[in-house]
C-alpha cells in the first residue's frame, strides 16, 4: 500500500476509505438507535473523523469530516436524505470540524515526536565461531 513520505494514505486513498468508513458508522449508530438519539451518530462520526486525521493527509481529513456532516444531517438529523440546515446541524458541523482540527493537531505532534526520538544504533559483532571437530582432524591430518 502506498503512503506519504511521513507513513500517512495519500488524500486519492485516504478519502475514499473515510467515505466508507463514515457510512458503514452511520449504519452502525443508526442500528444503535441514532435515529432517537442523533448523539450516537455524532460520535461515531467524530471517531472516523479522528481516525482519518491519523492516518491521511490534511485534504483527505477535511473531506471525511464534510460527508460526515453530509451524512449525518442528510440521513440522521433529517431522515428524507436532503441536507438539512438548522441548529442541530450547525453544532454538528461544529463538532466534526473541530474533530478534525483537534485529530490533525495530534497527528503532527505525534508524527513530529516520533521524528525527534533518537534511537541509538547498537554496533552489532558476530560471534566467534566455534571450530568444528571433524575440521580439526583434517588440518591435523594434512599437516
């Protein structure tokens, strides 16, 4: 699998698999009940918003967190599909943008950390070999 000189999915692979993902967690959460209680859905949202963040460029995160607001208000917060403008979706939209700011923000600190960790080379020598028997005789044997 390809990925960028820093370990994380290019944006044309890392956006089509959040897009995925952001489905398949909305089914879930609806399975759960999102429909009573569109929190659930918020937050499996939120995660996959997260999850995008660690793993995929800036571009491909911002376009998760998009069908994920996309999603949720087209078919949580408002159920015929058709996005729905309002206060509820307003503080969604809120919620995954700040997921993805907050998600970008940990992934540069953790990336730069990892950069900035020395790991000491340990110089490695070869054991000795032990002489075999049967070799022995034979340089006896020779000399």
């Amino acid at each position: 699998m390809r990925t960028t000189t820093d370990g994380r999915l290019p944006g044309g692979l890392g956006f089509p698999l959040g897009g995925v993902a952001v489905v398949v967690a909305t089914i879930a959460a609806d399975i759960a009940g999102a429909t009573a209680h569109p929190v659930y859905a918020l937050v499996t949202l939120v995660l996959v918003v997260l999850a995008a963040a660690a793993v995929t460029t800036p571009a491909a995160t911002a376009g998760v967190a998009l069908v994920a607001w996309a999603v949720d208000t087209g078919f949580v917060l408002g159920r015929a599909g058709q996005l729905v403008f309002d206060a509820a979706t307003g503080q969604a939209a809120l919620v995954l943008g700040a997921a993805a700011l907050v998600g970008l923000a940990a992934a540069a600190i953790v990336r730069a950390a990892r950069r900035s960790v020395v790991v000491p080379r340990l110089a490695v020598v070869p054991a000795p070999r032990a002489a075999e028997p049967h070799r022995a005789a034979d340089r006896v044997a020779s000399a």
